[in-house]
C-alpha cells in the first residue's frame, strides 16, 4: 500500500510536429508516492511551484526540432527530437525526478479550444 499526491498546473506554449506549429493549453500533472503512514507525502504547493518552473523557459515558445523562425509571437526553442507529447512527457520526468525522487508519474494533457484532448502518462512500475 503506498500514499500518493498529485497536483497539475496550466501552462501555454507551442510546438512543431509534423511540420505544424500550434499551441495550446496544457495541465501537467505529477504524482509522488509515500509511506502511506506518514504525515505527508509532500509539500502540495512545492509540488505545484516545481511544476511552473519547470515549464516556465517553455512559455512565449514553441518546441522544434527545426527552426523555422517566429510564429505569431512565439520563438522556436530547439530541441534534439521532434517535441511530441511524448517526448515532452519524458523531458518533464527527466527533469523533475532529480528533485523528486518519490516521483511516480508524470501526465500531461494537451487541451484543445476544438472537441477533443488527448493525455499521455509516464508511470513508473
């Protein structure tokens, strides 16, 4: 049995894939396991202010593999590989998992202004 803590935040930034550049609003979601014992698993709003800075070089940007220059206000942000949810979902746990190691999983949920939203998880087993 295990106690876990989950906390999102909404942020907004752009990416390129598959040659399209688009924004939108996204919740990234953590979730930490703990001694279900204990006190707390951790500080909710550490969690949540870990989460904005994490994002926070992301916003005003869209991520690319390719710099195609500005777009509608947004510079590009290059990375190595194509920014996918899914390859945005991995940076997310690289880069929270030095600060948190109790992390269990990682989400995050591309929303959409249209009728749909997709959500992919990174779960530790």
């Amino acid at each position: 049995m295990r106690m876990t803590l989950s906390a999102s935040v909404q942020a907004r930034w752009g990416h390129r894939v598959d040659g399209l550049i688009h924004t939108h609003a996204w919740t990234v979601s953590a979730t930490l396991a703990g001694d279900p014992g204990g006190d707390k698993v951790y500080p909710a709003d550490d969690l949540e202010h870990l989460l904005l800075r994490t994002v926070e070089p992301w916003r005003h940007h869209y991520l690319t593999s390719e710099d195609v220059g500005e777009w509608k206000g947004y510079t590009p942000l290059l990375w190595d590989r194509e920014p996918t949810v899914e390859e945005i979902v991995r940076r997310l746990w690289d880069a929270l998992v030095v600060e948190l190691p109790t992390l269990h999983s990682v989400s995050l949920e591309e929303a959409s202004e249209f009728d749909r939203c997709r959500i992919v998880e990174l779960t530790r087993d």
